[in-house]
C-alpha cells in the first residue's frame, strides 16, 4: 500500500534515517580487520614480539583507523544520497490534496463565468474570448448544451499578438503573420 499524508511521509523519512545510519555503520567496519580475532596468549602492548615474528591480534591505533573509516564513508555517502535521493524523487508521485481544481474563466471585467449564465447567451459551436490565468485572453468552445473541458490560447505564440476567431472561413486567423488555424 502506497503511505499518503503526512504519517506515511514521517515513517518514510525515519525509514531511510535508519537505513542510512546502518549502512553507514556496515561501510565502517568493512575496511577494518575482524576484531573477533581470539589468541591463547595474553594481549600485550606490542604487535610483534621481539624476535619470533608472532601476530598477537594487536593493531595499533584501531580506534583513529575506525574514525577516519567513518569520516571517509560519511563524506563519500552524503553527496551519493543526495543524487539518489533526488534521482528517486523523480519518480515518487506527487502527495494528493491541496489543489484547488480548476481556474474560472472570467468575463470582460473579471467577473467568473458560470455554465448556466454562459450557456444563455451562446450558442453551439461558440468561440468567445474569455479571461483565463493571470488575465490572459483564451477562447472557450461551446459544444452542444456544455463548453469544452478546455479552452485554447488565443495568443500567438510567434509574436505574441491575439489571434481572433474568423467565423467566416471557420478559423482563427493570425494578423501578425497570416497563418490560419482551424
């Protein structure tokens, strides 16, 4: 089951803080020799014993050897999460909720449009020019007893002029440069 909300999102961040400081701790100790190495002799403070050439199991300075391991795989993890956590984060869908659902189209002063007061005044086949995000011109289509679940720009995306409706040939025709859409 997929975890939504904020509960599943906290569960999720302490998930991989966990996984993280694990795997951290495997990547330390795994540069380091076994420290279960049992000898029959008594520890000494010295590796190697004078003259024999015998490994006691002794290794000097295995507390700084185990700190710089740590220090190591740290700085090297850190920058490797961060690329895969924002590589994994592509493909996470976004968290439901919050939207607010479509954006009213407005009249010539702003005034938001409802299908009922639309519908009186327009025909089918309609294309009028309505205010749509920000203010911006968009033509709204009027099919059958509804409008379209979209409207189209009526701006011209090569030099930015307002590309009105021609009902005459049935198509928006540019007037900045000629170019006809139908």
């Amino acid at each position: 089951p997929i975890m939504t909300g904020r509960r599943g999102l906290r569960r999720g961040s302490a998930l991989a803080a966990v996984a993280l400081v694990a795997s951290v701790y495997l990547l330390t100790s795994a540069f380091v020799a076994p420290t279960t190495f049992k000898t029959s002799r008594a520890p000494t403070s010295v590796a190697l014993r004078a003259g024999s050439g015998e490994y006691t199991g002794f290794v000097p300075d295995m507390q700084r050897r185990t700190l710089m391991n740590l220090v190591v795989v740290t700085m090297t993890a850190i920058p490797a999460l961060v690329m895969l956590g924002g590589y994994a984060l592509f493909f996470y869908p976004p968290l439901p909720g919050g939207g607010a659902g479509g954006v009213p189209a407005g009249d010539v002063d702003g005034t938001p449009i409802t299908l009922a007061t639309w519908m009186k005044t327009h025909k089918d086949g309609g294309r009028e020019l309505v205010q749509g995000l920000k203010g911006e011109p968009f033509y709204l289509i009027t099919k059958g007893d509804t409008v379209k679940d979209f409207a189209i720009g009526a701006v011209c995306t090569h030099l930015g002029c307002v590309v009105p409706w021609n009902q005459a040939v049935n198509r928006f025709c540019c007037p900045c440069h000629g170019s006809q859409y139908d």
